[in-house]
C-alpha cells in the first residue's frame, strides 16, 4: 500500500518546490583552469595523501556529485579525505581536432601535478569513472614520472567485443569500412550532445518504458523519486565529443579493439598498460549493459607490473555502479577499503 500521506508531499514537493532531490553541489573551490580543464577541491578538512575523481568525456562530471546522499565527492569529503574533482567544461565545434591524446598528454598530466601540489606533494589516487578511467590507466602507463599512489577504475570497458548493446551494429559497420558512422561525425564535428544524451538512454530504454508506471508506484518513496530527478538532470547535462577524440574511439578501440591486448597507439606512440606500476581496483557493474563484467574484467589480465590488481562486481548498471542509491553500502565501500590500504604509506 502506498503511504497517502508520504506521497502527497513528495507531489506537493514536485509542483510547488520543483523536486524532492536535494542537488545542492558539494562545496568546492576552483584551484586550477586551462584548456578543457577546471581542477575544484573539495571544501572539507582533509588531511594526507589526495583523491582525484576523474569523469569520462562527454558525460557531466556531474557523475560524482550526483544528489546529496548519492555523490561520491559528498562521501569521500565526509570519510575525510582531501578531494579533487577535474571538469573538462563543454566542448565545442571549435574543439574538433582535440584527439585523445589532448587529456593523456595535457589535461590529465596537469590536473595530477596541480593536485599533488596543492595537497603539499603528496602523491595522487586516481578514481575514474568509464572512459575516465581508460584515460587514466593510458595516462599512467604513459607517465611514469607522474606522482600517482593509486588508480581505481569503475565501469571501464577494455574488451569491446564483449560488449552485447554493440555487437549486431559491427557486420554493418565492417561491410560500410567503418564510414556508417565516420560520414556523421566528420560532417558534424563530433558527436553532438543530443545524439550522447539518447545513446545513454538507450542503454536503459526498458527503465524509461516502464518509469511512468514505476513513479506512481513509488509516490510515497522520496529517495525513488530524488534519484530519478538527479538522473534525468545528468542526462540532460550530457557534453558532446570532439571530432577527432569520436573518432579514435570508434576506430580503434570500438572497431579495432586495440585495447583488449593493453597497447594503444596514441600520436605515434605506443602506450602499454603493461608499464602500469601501481596498485588497481577495477570495480565491474552486476547489471551494466554499457561495460558489462567480461568487458571490464579483461584489464586485470593486462597489468602484469603492478603490484596489486583487485578485481570487484558490485550492484548496479553503468552509472548506478557509481552512484546508485545502494552504491554507499557496495561500490563505496570497496573503495574506501582500497583507498585505506594505499593510502599514506
């Protein structure tokens, strides 16, 4: 039975105070800008070595402070850690020509040093979300001068091909040569962020089929309808990809997989996950259909330097893995427990 009393405040909530979330960003303070990159720490009386939290492109860094009590900076501030978020900022169509290799070599390498620095020189640990965290590992791999403590990846798909959403689009790609989708992005400059936004939805289109149903049902349940709020504003924060960085993605890791062996060419260069040598926590989704288990598992294979590899499957899909409303008592938790055992030595 519904509470009659509970869901006619959440509705009351709805109409007269536009919502029931509480999306109040996370208290912060811009320390560094450049190109594509605005550092922001976390307000909060942390101490010792920092926490870098480091968003995919073309999704809000909006993935890690999603709603209080659903937000990653939020809980990692309270566990007093000292917190770092990096923002890449909106990309434009004068940013077509940004490859990959601006974040690896630029965006990436400056947010790490800049934290480092203003926590004192302590080193950093790295926790990415997504391609946030391919960017990570690629960063690492290529750096090893960078003051790195740690990297944990959440949700980051290595071994595309074990991916089920994108395997009955690949005979029509390979019988076009790949042109199917290089035509559009080319014309377009990337891949526009209405275009990011419905493929994001896709990936849970049973879940916007049934919502309508599923809200009514949960009327007198806040947190329910807090989290879709806070959802439906990060989807419509969604950040478009530039030209160039588009078409890497789907050239070399979608199409050519080149990251299921762990050497990526990057400008030239090779750039070998083997070389990677501190600890990791990979984090797999239990029901994410973006970077599904097989998908993300494969890295853990690749990092035969590093002197730990911990490989978790916590609840959750692509984004409820990071920031669910279960994610404090699963994915956090595993985190925290990674982050104690490295921290400060």
């Amino acid at each position: 039975m519904i509470d009659v009393s509970a869901a006619a405040s959440n509705v009351l909530d709805k109409v007269l105070r536009g919502g029931v979330a509480d999306l109040r960003p996370t208290p912060r303070s811009l320390v560094d800008r450049g190109p594509n990159r605005w550092v922001y720490r976390m307000a909060g009386d942390g101490a010792g070595d920092p926490v870098l939290l480091v968003p995919p492109l073309a999704a809000p860094a909006l993935c890690f402070d999603l709603r209080r009590g659903c937000s990653l900076a939020e809980h990692l501030v309270q566990q007093g850690l000292p917190t770092y978020l990096v923002d890449y900022g909106t990309v434009r169509f004068s940013d077509r020509g940004l490859g990959i290799e601006h974040w690896i070599d630029e965006v990436l390498p400056r947010t790490i040093r800049t934290v480092s620095q203003d926590a004192g020189g302590r080193p950093v640990h790295i926790v990415a979300w997504c391609l946030g965290g391919i960017l990570s590992l690629l960063t690492t791999a290529d750096r090893a001068d960078l003051p790195i403590a740690s990297i944990t990846t959440v949700a980051s798909p290595i071994d595309f091909t074990a991916i089920p959403l994108v395997a009955p689009a690949r005979p029509l790609i390979e019988l076009t040569g790949g042109w199917l989708l290089t035509a559009p992005y080319r014309l377009l400059g990337g891949a526009p962020r209405q275009i990011v936004r419905w493929a994001f939805q896709l990936t849970s289109v049973d879940k916007y089929v049934t919502r309508p149903l599923a809200m009514l049902t949960h009327l007198d349940d806040k947190e329910f309808l807090a989290q879709i709020e806070a959802v439906d504003r990060f989807t419509e924060n969604m950040i478009a990809y530039p030209g160039r960085t588009f078409g890497q993605l789907y050239h070399r890791f979608f199409r050519g997989n080149d990251l299921h062996d762990g050497i990526v060419d990057v400008d030239g260069r090779l750039i070998s996950l083997s070389r990677i040598e501190v600890p990791v926590l990979v984090i797999a989704g239990a029901t994410d259909g973006i970077a599904p288990e097989p998908a993300v598992r494969r890295v853990t294979r690749l990092l035969g330097s590093s002197p730990e590899v911990r490989f978790e499957v916590c609840p959750g899909g692509h984004l409820g893995v990071l920031t669910g409303r279960g994610a404090r008592d699963t994915t956090w938790q595993v985190i925290d427990s990674f982050l104690a055992a490295h921290r400060d030595q």
